[in-house]
C-alpha cells in the first residue's frame, strides 16, 4: 500500500469512531428519543425553550 492509501484509511476509520461516539453519547439521547417519536406524534408542537425549529402543520382541510 502506499503512504496516501495508509493516511486515507486512518482519517475515514478516525472520523467513523467520531461518528459513532457522537451518536451514542448521552448528551444526543433526548433530541433522539423526540425524534423518534415524530411520526408517531400527530399533534407535535416544538418546545419553544428549546428553540427547535422542526414544525408540522395539520392540514386536513
């Protein structure tokens, strides 16, 4: 293998665990959990203290 396929490899498998540890830290499990019940949710309406800006409009006639 060559020096740039070597480099190459490291960065993509560094920025994947980043990925990973990002995903599963407990800091993101909240806003992962509220959107997981998104679909779910018929009459969703954002928590205007958190300031999300995710909005669902019923229009049903």
């Amino acid at each position: 293998m060559t020096l740039i396929q070597i480099v190459w490899t490291v960065i993509a498998f560094v920025i994947f665990i980043g990925i990973v540890i990002w995903a599963y830290s407990s800091k993101q499990k909240e806003r992962f959990d509220e959107a997981a019940q998104l679909p779910l949710d018929d009459d969703y309406e954002p928590d205007p203290v958190k300031g999300s800006k995710v909005t669902r409009e019923n229009n049903n006639g």
